[in-house]
C-alpha cells in the first residue's frame, strides 16, 4: 500500500485531507496531550482530547482513538468518562447501531469556558461558608474571604469576555472571504 493510500483511508469518512502527514497530525496529538497534561489534565483523557481535535470531524468511535493513539478500549472508556464529566466531550450513537463515537462540542473551548461559571459560583459559595466558619477576623478566614472575592470577580469577568469573544467571532466571519473568493473593499 502506498503511503498516499494509507493517508486516504487512514481519514475514509472523516473528511480527512488526503494530502495530511499521519506523522506530523500524531506528533501534533502527542505534545497537545503533553502540554494538557502538563496544565492538569488527566493524560490519557488529554491525549484523546487531542485527537479527536485533530480529525476533522472532530468525532470519533472507541476503535479509532484506540488504533490511532495504540491504547486499550479500557484506556478509552476511562479517558471518554474523564473528558465527558468535565464537558469537553459528549457520547453519541448512530440510530441502530451499537457502536458509541465521541464528539467535541462545536465550540469546545467556549463551552469548556462556559461551563467554568458553575464551578466558580460554587467555589464562592464554599469559600464564604468556610470563610465565616473559620472566623473572619483570622488569617484562614480572611483568605477564605479574598478567595470568595476573587471567584467572584473572576466569574463577572467570564461573562463579560464570552460576550466580546461572540462579538468577536461575528465580526470575524463578516470579514474572511470564503475560499476562491476575494475581499471587497478599498485598500
């Protein structure tokens, strides 16, 4: 087999690009992961995260993250759980089928993003009860408090960069031609 029709069917029903490096695309995975790892991901859940942004489908079943990353189905099913309980995935099936494939979010960063707000309003929440716990008027409880304070302050700040992200965005596909189209406009 040639390594162009490796590359072909290696991205069969994915709308790969036929002309895409399998090497360079799996390099790419492997420091992705590494890099997610290295902020606090779990590895095996940051390796598959990447690949699943890497094909351009950004959807892809059990078996291939397996043969693609060459990890155990046990390795998936627990990376697919981790990455699917902190919302950066989600499980579908097609309609009769028995087999599960994996899908980012269309907007994955965005709604990783989103999601955050919940986790934040709730570690306010947690650190005011710890706060009057400790007793307000101590070191412990005054930390407690300035971490309340800053949650807070950081969940106002999320919504309001969410926001200007969708402005951004909407005006960004406004103003990027389409392929074989050209930008009109003086310059």
């Amino acid at each position: 087999m040639t390594e162009v029709t490796r590359q072909e069917s290696a991205h069969e029903g994915t709308g790969g690009d036929a002309a895409r490096d399998d090497e360079a695309v799996s390099r790419f995975v492997e420091r992705f992961g590494a890099d997610m790892a290295e902020a606090g991901m779990q590895r095996m859940g940051a390796r598959v995260f990447a690949a699943l942004l890497a094909s351009d489908s950004g959807k892809l079943s059990a078996a291939e993250i397996a043969e693609q990353l060459q990890i155990s189905p046990a390795a998936v099913s627990g990376a697919v759980r981790y990455l699917a309980q902190v919302d950066l995935i989600t499980r579908e099936r097609e309609p009769g089928s028995r087999r599960d494939s994996y899908r980012l979010y269309n907007e994955v960063w965005y709604e990783a993003v989103a999601h955050r707000d919940q986790i934040l309003t709730r570690w306010t929440n947690t650190m005011r009860d710890g706060a009057r716990a400790l007793g307000l008027d101590t070191p412990a409880g005054a930390r407690a408090a300035k971490s309340a304070e800053f949650y807070e302050f950081m969940q106002k700040e999320l919504v309001g960069m969410l926001a200007r992200w969708r402005a951004h965005e909407e005006g960004a596909h406004q103003e990027i031609p389409r392929v074989g189209e050209q930008k009109t406009g003086k310059t």
